[in-house]
C-alpha cells in the first residue's frame, strides 16, 4: 500500500481523453463495472477521509506525512477521485523550490504487512529541488495538474503558468533523480519532461509549450529525439507508468493529423498501432489463447488497459482526419483500430474483447475486476482488504503480526470493490492467492486508464 509514486495517478490525466465512436457492443454491464472501476479510488485513499466516503471498512491513515519536512500533506476535503489526487500534488509544490516527490521509505515499507491505518514505518519525506532534481516527477505533476484542471476549474492556472519557471533546475533537461530511493529512479525522463509540456499546452494555450516541444523534438541530436524516433529502443510502442511515449505521440497527434510528416509523432503514433494490430507485420505484442494482449513487464492488465484506451483515441482523431494507418501491406481503419481494443484476431472480430476478457469473458469465466460478476479474485495482493477493519479489530497490528492474514487460505475480508489485479498468465490461467503481486495486486495506473475505456463502451451501449 506504499505510495506507488505519483505516476501511477499520472495516468488519470487520460480520463479526460475518452473518446467516442459508433460501434455496437453488447454483453457486460459496462456501466456497473465503470461505476465500481471509479470506487476503487477510495479503497486507495491516504489521508484523513471525508464523510462521502463509500468505502467505509478504510478509516483515516497517514495524517502526519509531510511533518518532517515541516509541510502538512494530509487531505482535508475531497470529494472525488480527481480532486482527491489534485489537492495531493498542489500541496506537494507548495513550496517554492521544492517538489514533494515520495512518502515512505521503500525498504521498511515492503518489510511489513500492515493496515495503512496503522503504518508506523518510516514516513520519510522525498523531495527534489535545485540541489537534487527530479524532472519525471516534477513534469508528471504538471501534466496532472494541467489535466486536471481541463476536468474541473479547481486548478489556479498561474499555479501552472509559474511552475516551468519556478522550477527551472528541477525541471532541467539533464537532471536526474539519483537522489530519490529505488522506487522512484527510472530509466527514462525525457519523455516526462514532453508529457508535462503537451499538457500544459492543452491546458493553457500559451505556444511557448509547443515551442518547447518543436524545438526540442526537432533537434535531431538531443537523446530525447533520438529515443522518440526510437534509434534507442522501442519507446514508441510503450505507455505506462514509467514510460509515456505512446500517449505524447496519441496526445500530440490531434495538433498535427494534418501536418503528418512535418514531426515525428504521426509516424509513431502509427508505429504503435501497428506494433498492436494481430495482422500487422510489425506486431510486438501477443495475445493469449483466450484473446488477452500481452507484453513483457509486470502486473499485464496495466498494459491491456493503458493500450486499449490509446488505441480508442488515436482510432477517434484518424476517423476525424479520414485517415487510415498503414502496416506494410496492411491498412487499419479507426475502426478496425477499436476492435482491436475490443478483441483479438480478426477472425473472432467482435466476439472476443480486451475489455470484456477483463470483465469474465475468458477460459476461466472470470472476471478481474473485484466485485463485479458472479466470480472474481478473493485473496488480492492488498494490505488493507487482507487484513480485518478497524471496525473489526480496533486494536494496532503491528509491522510483522499481518503475516498470518497475508498467509491465511481465506477470502480478504474487506472487498476492494472495483480493483483490477494484474490478471492472469499467458496461457490465462490465474492462482487466486496473495503471494503472486504480479497477478493479484491492484494499481491505480491500471484501474485509471480502464475508467476511459470503460466510459467509451458504456457510451455505445446507452
Ligand atoms: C534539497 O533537498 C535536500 C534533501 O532534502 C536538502 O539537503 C537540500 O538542502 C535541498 N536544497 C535546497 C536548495 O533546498
Ligand atoms: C507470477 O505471475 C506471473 C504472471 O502471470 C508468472 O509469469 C510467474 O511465473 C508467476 N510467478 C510465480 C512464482 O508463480
Ligand atoms: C535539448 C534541447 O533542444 N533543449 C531545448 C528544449 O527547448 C527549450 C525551450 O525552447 C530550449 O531552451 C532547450 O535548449
């Protein structure tokens, strides 16, 4: 239950993307799923809890982070899951200078098996500043806080204006976090730095973000253009996390759809589609038998989502330009693009789905949203639906005295209604039990993007 970075609520800023198109689809309830994907949110909060809490079996847990840096950091009044996340990173930057990048020290934190209620772990604080910068975290706000504020006006936008300028080393094009405990050093930054600033140019309007952009993406020796025009890696085809390319170039392609070769991002936008669609020669993903996307990487449902939801947009913006991807000989319209999103190989077009795999359409008959179908993961890999309530057991448990919960054969007493978990292995067999994170621990950087693809499809079937 640490803090899984900042990033992994990153992904939230996409919420506010979900596309539309005319598609029939049938068969799940997408509107309960949605409905419990959003509620997921609560089970996830740290803080003091406002009384429109739902997910009463959480109480009010790590109400004195921050005070060793002599900053309060607890939330007082949020009412939704975006609000909730945008108090959070505008008291992480209140401080001029100084970016809050992580609560709690990873080791101490993994060696125990305890209700976030009862942390007494090392609560320690992690900043970057001009002397120990971090760009990925810090563009990574920004980008939150921009999305956010396209969402709902609680977001001052001078807030944002000042913060490429308040925080000119943190967000210094060379900097890197080796100031930050394991769990927040990346591999990559540059394209946190291109995320923050496609953002800010949504948000604001204001050209000198895209300037930024051009020029930067248009020196053709900077190692960021290179890992964009992937001579380094294969950084086009991922999106997550860690990674954003996918999403800059999705993101950005709607500015550009009709200057395709004037940058790289149209390019690479179609680079990705095609690293996805079954029948392109480029394909770098694979499926299951049941029909599940895979690739390499931890917890598998983080990309199933995180993808799909891309594809559904950028198939949006082609059908809105009339434009087609080409795979080598293979052209993918938009709307082959969300069935792919939907479903597996051309052949069972439209009767196998990404999303309704996910929802129990698969070998097993089992869903992978906790709590919706008849049949779903009961022994998560999740500190607080493992271990009773407060209501149940007021008294503290300790660092080690969780184990015996985490180690028992029953069900998790407390349903995380609406978690996905990291799903099943590639031949999608799934074991229901605790000790394996990769397939039964919840994230929020994959419940985030499911919450758009889940919006679109519940917006065919209505
Ligand atoms: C940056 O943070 C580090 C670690 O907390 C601290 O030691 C240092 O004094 C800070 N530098 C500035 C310029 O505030
Ligand atoms: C854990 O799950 C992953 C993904 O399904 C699988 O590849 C791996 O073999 C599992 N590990 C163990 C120890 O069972
Ligand atoms: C590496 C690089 O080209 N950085 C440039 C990115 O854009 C800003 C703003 O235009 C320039 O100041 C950097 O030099």
């Amino acid at each position: 239950m640490q803090e899984m970075v900042s990033k992994s609520r990153i992904i939230l800023v996409l919420l506010g993307l979900a596309a539309m198109s005319v598609l029939k689809v049938a068969s799940q309830n997408y509107g309960d799923a949605l409905t419990k994907c959003i509620l997921f949110f609560e089970g996830q909060r740290s803080g003091k809890l406002p009384s429109t809490q739902r997910m009463t079996w959480r109480k009010d847990s790590a109400l004195h982070d921050g005070s060793d840096i002599g900053v309060s950091l607890y939330f007082e009044h949020a009412v939704a899951a975006i609000r909730w996340g945008t108090d959070y990173f505008l008291k992480s930057t209140s401080v001029p200078g100084t970016v809050v990048a992580q609560i709690g020290d990873p080791i101490s934190d993994h060696n125990c098996w305890e209700r976030p209620e009862d942390m007494d772990t090392l609560r320690t604080t992690y900043v970057v500043n001009q002397t120990h910068p971090g760009s990925e975290v810090s563009a990574e706000i920004a980008a939150a806080l921009a999305a956010s504020s396209l969402v709902s006006r609680l977001v001052i936008l001078n807030i944002l204006k000042s913060f490429f300028k308040e925080h000119p080393r943190i967000l210094q094009f060379k900097c890197w976090t080796r100031s930050l405990p394991i769990l927040l050093r990346f591999q990559w930054l540059r394209d946190e730095l291109f995320w923050g600033a496609a953002w800010l140019y949504k948000a604001t309007n204001d050209p000198k973000y895209w300037d930024y952009i051009l020029r930067n993406i248009s020196n053709s020796a900077s190692s960021f253009a290179k890992r964009l025009n992937s001579v380094v890696g294969n950084s086009f085809a991922e999106f997550g996390w860690d990674s954003k390319d996918a999403g800059i170039n999705v993101l950005v392609s709607k500015w550009v759809m009709n200057t395709p070769n004037e940058n790289p991002f149209i390019f690479n936008a179609d680079r990705f589609v095609c690293s996805i669609l079954p029948e392109s020669p480029t394909i770098s993903v694979t499926y299951s038998p049941g029909g599940l996307l895979f690739k390499p990487g931890g917890s598998n449902l983080q990309h199933a989502t995180s993808l799909s939801l891309l594809l559904i947009i950028y198939a949006r913006y082609l059908e809105q330009a009339h434009r087609v991807v080409s795979c080598g000989n293979v052209v993918a319209t938009p709307a082959r693009i969300i069935s792919v999103a939907k479903g597996r190989y051309a052949t069972t077009l439209n009767t196998e789905r990404i999303v309704d795999y996910i929802l129990g359409k698969n070998p097993l008959g089992m869903s992978y949203m906790v709590g919706y179908g008849n049949k779903y993961p009961q022994k998560i890999h999740h500190r607080g639906s493992t271990l009773p309530s407060i209501d149940n057991h007021p008294g503290h448990i300790g660092c080690h005295d969780g184990t015996p919960y985490f180690e028992s054969e029953d069900p998790n007493p407390n349903v995380l209604v609406g978690a996905l978990v990291g799903g099943p292995d590639n031949s999608d067999q799934y074991v229901d039990g605790r000790v394996n994170a990769s397939e039964s621990e919840p994230t929020t950087y994959m419940n985030a993007p499911f919450v758009g693809v889940l919006a679109y499809f519940k917006s065919l079937q209505s």
